[in-house]
C-alpha cells in the first residue's frame, strides 16, 4: 500500500504542479520586486499553467482525514490580498457574469481571487511537505477538490481579466517595483518557502 502511495505523491504530474504552486506563492511573497506590468504578464503566464497542472493531479482516495489542516491565517489571506489590491491599484475591481442568460453580475475583485488560489496552494504545500505519504496523498485530494469546487474557477475568472488588461489597452504601471535591494525578506520570513527544499522557476526561465 505504501508503495502504491510513494507513486502517486512523487509521481511526475505531482511534482510539476509542486513547482508551479511554489512559484506562484513566492511570487506574491515578494510582489513588491515587480511592477504592476510584469505582475500581470507573469500571472497571465504562469496561472494557465497551474489549472492545467490541477487537471492532471491524480485522483486520489482520502487516508487520513483527521490531518488534513490550514496552515494560512485570516491574517495571512487579508495581507497578501491587500498587497495585490495596492499592487492591481487602479485595474483591481472587475465584472463577474454569474448567469449570463439573466444578466446577472456582480464586482469583485482580482486580488480576492489571488489571495484565494494563494491560501489554497500554500495549505496544500504545507501539507504536502510534512513528507509522510499518506498526509501528502491526501494533500493531493483536498487540493484536487478544492479545485474543482473552488479556486479553479477563481483561477479561471483571473485569467479572462488579465488576458483583457494586457491585449485589451489597458495602461499597466511599470515603475512601481523595488530593487532586489530595497526589498526585506525579513518582513515575510514566515511565508517563505526555502525550507521546503523545492526548485522554483526562475525569472529568466519564465520569460523564455
């Protein structure tokens, strides 16, 4: 049974969308190094990888239900949803179609939605990362099914924003990053990832 485990945590889909949900929570650890463009344009990129990645997580059966915890904070989700709402000032707020054939609609916001798939793929890592098979086939299930229920369509709904921001006119700021120097990492130590000992994507690699 630990052997049928060991193949599905560490199976090839698994650790793909490992190193794309690590990318994508890094990237908003330290969102204050990018503009408001290269946001946008990275996030345009790197979030069609993602829901194809979920697609393709195996489908998996529950083991121990009794572990499976939160790790993000309300605190957590409302300071990286204030810090994408400052860094999306001005282009933040959208039109959600909820029923298109009655018209239905309401505002939201893009920085909800991120800080959403943000405490989604952080608990998912944190509890994928305890390293014991059971606990992370069944990391692989909550995500799966959040996925399906929830952040998947978050992710969806971005995704249709953001293409319309970048080819749709829209001016995006592209002076508002600090410098690799001005920025603190001290600040968000807690949020940070290095200790999961995973290789993340690297700037240049994603914009080849």
């Amino acid at each position: 049974m630990e052997h049928e485990l060991e193949s599905i945590v560490y199976s090839e889909n698994v650790l793909g969308f490992n190193v794309l949900a690590t990318q994508y929570c890094n990237m908003l650890d330290k969102l204050s190094l990018l503009s408001q463009r290269d946001f946008v344009d990275k996030c345009h990129r790197l979030l069609p990888l993602i829901y194809l990645k979920a697609i393709i997580l195996p489908e998996t059966e529950v083991q121990m239900p009794e572990m499976i915890d939160k790790s993000v904070t309300q605190e957590e989700w409302e300071e990286v949803q204030h810090a994408v709402a400052q860094k999306l000032n001005g282009v933040d707020s959208y039109t959600e179609v909820l029923d298109s054939l009655n018209d239905d609609q309401q505002m939201t916001s893009l920085s909800e939605g991120f800080a959403d798939i943000y405490q989604d793929l952080k608990d998912y890592l944190a509890l994928y990362n305890m390293g014991t098979p059971e606990i992370m086939n069944d990391a692989i299930w909550e995500c799966k099914n959040n996925f399906k229920e929830f952040w998947g369509q978050r992710l969806v709904n971005i995704t249709r924003v953001l293409h319309s921001l970048l080819y749709g006119g829209a001016i995006l700021r592209e002076t508002d990053a600090l410098s690799a120097n001005d920025f603190d990492p001290d600040k968000r130590e807690k949020r940070q990832w290095s200790d999961f000992g995973m290789e993340t994507e690297t700037e240049e690699d994603a914009d080849e």
